[in-house]
C-alpha cells in the first residue's frame, strides 16, 4: 500500500479537492408561520473549475494535481511514489 512521503501514513485513498472560479446558486425561499425564511431545491450552476489537487487523507498535503498520476499512485505504482517522495525532499 502507498503511504504519504510527508506525514508516512499509509494511503488507502486521496481526497480531491477543486476551487471553482465562481458558482452561480439559487434556492426557493418561502415563509414559515415563524417569520423566518425556509430555503430548500438549491440548484448549483458549475462555472468553471480553476485549481484541483489529490492531497493526503491524513496530513491534507497536496499530492498530485492530475488524476493519472494519482491513479497510478494509488495503484501501487513505483515510479509514481519514488517521484512524490523526490518532491517531498525537495520541499
């Protein structure tokens, strides 16, 4: 199993994250007997994704920032490990 060259934990999985440009959202909003507002069928419009990244499920080190590489990774490949822990030194 691959484990983070940062915090040396094993890694059964990543967790991928993106920031998106803008994200345009919009709700129902209707009025309870309280006076307060109720919102509820959000509905999200994807603008655009700007930054994504794998990172370490454990330390949230940003590990990779394509999916193959990640891919290969996860999948016990020893090229992609000994090239993250060659990044990790260097840092």
């Amino acid at each position: 199993m691959p484990f983070c060259p940062y915090c040396k934990k094993e890694i059964d999985h990543l967790v991928y994250r993106e920031v998106w440009s803008y994200a345009n959202v919009s709700f129902t909003a209707t009025s309870s007997s309280s006076d307060t507002i109720e919102y509820s069928d959000m509905e999200v419009e994807d603008c655009g994704v700007e930054e994504s990244w794998f990172e370490c499920p454990h330390c949230r080190k940003e590990l990779f920032s394509d999916e193959e590489t990640a891919a290969k990774f996860l999948n016990g490949d020893v090229e992609a490990q000994l090239k993250l822990m060659g990044e990790a030194e260097k840092s």
